[in-house]
C-alpha cells in the first residue's frame, strides 16, 4: 500500500469517528446525544489510535502538522511531504462527507447552527485570536514532542498507538476546552469544506474568519515540539 492511500484512508477514518463522535454528542435525535465531552474526547482518542494501529506499518500520520514537523527534523523527506498531505486532505474531506451521510436525519432535526458547524470542524468556547492560536501551539506541541517520546520507546504489538491515543485523550481532557482541539490543520480544514459544499439542512457559516487558527497554529507548534525533542532528547 502507498503512502498516499494509507494517508487517505487512515485520515478519513481518523474524521469519520472523530466527527462522528461529535455529531452523535451535539445532534438532536441522536442516541448519544449530551453525553458529554468525556464521551467526545474518548471518541477522538479511539479515532486517532485505531487508524495508527491499522496502518502503523505503512505510514500512520494522518495529520499535517506532525508531517511537517517530522521533515523539519529529517525524518520525512520533504520530496514525499505532498504525498502525505494530498492524502490526508482529501481522507479528511470523504470523512466528513460520510459523517454527513450517517447522521443526515439528526442534522435535519437539530437547530443549532453553531453545532452543525462544530461536526465538522473546532470553534472555540471564547473567541479570542491569541488566546485561541496560542492553545493550538501549545497543545500541537504535546502531541508531537508526545509522538516523537513514544517512538523512542520501541513499543511491540502496537502499543505504540494505543500510547498516542492516550496521549490524544489527556490533550482534549486537559487542553481541549478553550478552542475544541483541532492539533492537526487536515482535520479542520477539509470538514470545513465539507460544511461549506454539503447540503446540510439549515446551516449557518462556515466560519472562515476563524479558519487560519486551526491550520497555521498547529503546524507552529507542532514544529516546536519536534525541534525541542531533538534538542533536548
């Protein structure tokens, strides 16, 4: 299997179960719905890790920010960078268009445009720019200086991904409140799109002003956490 559809694939069930949780939670009509956000960050942990598991041999990044990083560090060559990218983007996008899919009836049933919207991609609790961009360097920063520690540790049997989900769960636990966590510009971007493309009954905006946070922030701190674990590792 290529980079490119271990990318595409791995980042499109990384959405469909992350913005599935999501929508299960925030919908109207929905079976779990208002179960919370422990239930949301569980789900997102479990979308990180699964994908990591299944293609953990192949390429198992899924996420823009950690791409980047790992090429500013020499551990991507920069010549595959928009192979990885390509994929997960266009993973990022199809994920978003099947959650659409799953959950059409709840989105027909639900009012709410904010949480429509907060599906697909983050939008934070408070809006303030600093505030916001500073919470996703700070968080990018954990998951890749977190990534690169758990490499290092030459776990077997795929703990290694069951040890970034964890990591991935006390990211949203801890960090996850102000902005919703995005820590990968895939995972916002591309649902965004999806929001603005998809004929979702009733939808508000898409929320462009706030966009360039969760796709430059992550990419910021996600090289600061690379370079940091090089220096100090």
């Amino acid at each position: 299997m290529t980079i490119f559809f271990a990318e595409l694939v791995g980042t499109l069930l990384l959405i469909l179960l992350g913005d599935g949780v999501v929508a299960n939670v925030v919908l109207k009509n929905s079976k779990g719905h208002a179960s919370g956000w422990i239930v949301i960050t569980m789900g997102w942990a479990f979308a990180v890790a699964i994908p990591a598991l299944i293609f953990g041999s192949y390429s198992n990044q899924f996420n823009p920010a950690l791409t980047i990083a790992l090429a500013v560090i020499g551990k991507v060559a920069w010549a595959k960078v928009p192979i990885y990218l390509a994929g997960q983007f266009i993973g990022a996008f199809l994920g978003a268009v099947l959650v659409f899919v799953v959950y059409y009836d709840q989105f027909k049933c639900s009012e709410n445009k904010t949480d429509k919207l907060g599906v697909f991609c983050t939008v934070p609790a408070v809006r303030n720019s600093l505030i916001n961009f500073l919470c996703e360097v700070i968080g990018t920063f954990v998951l890749v200086f977190g990534i690169l520690g758990v490499g290092a540790q030459n776990l077997k049997n795929g703990m290694g991904a069951v040890f970034v989900g964890f990591l991935i769960l006390v990211i949203g636990l801890s960090l996850g409140g102000p902005t919703g966590y995005a820590i990968n510009p895939a995972r916002d971007l591309a649902p965004r799109i999806a929001h603005l493309v998809l004929p979702i009954p009733n939808k508000g905006d898409s929320n462009w002003s706030y966009a360039w946070i969760p796709i430059i922030a992550p990419v910021v701190g996600g090289i600061i956490g690379a370079v940091c674990y090089m220096l100090l590792l």
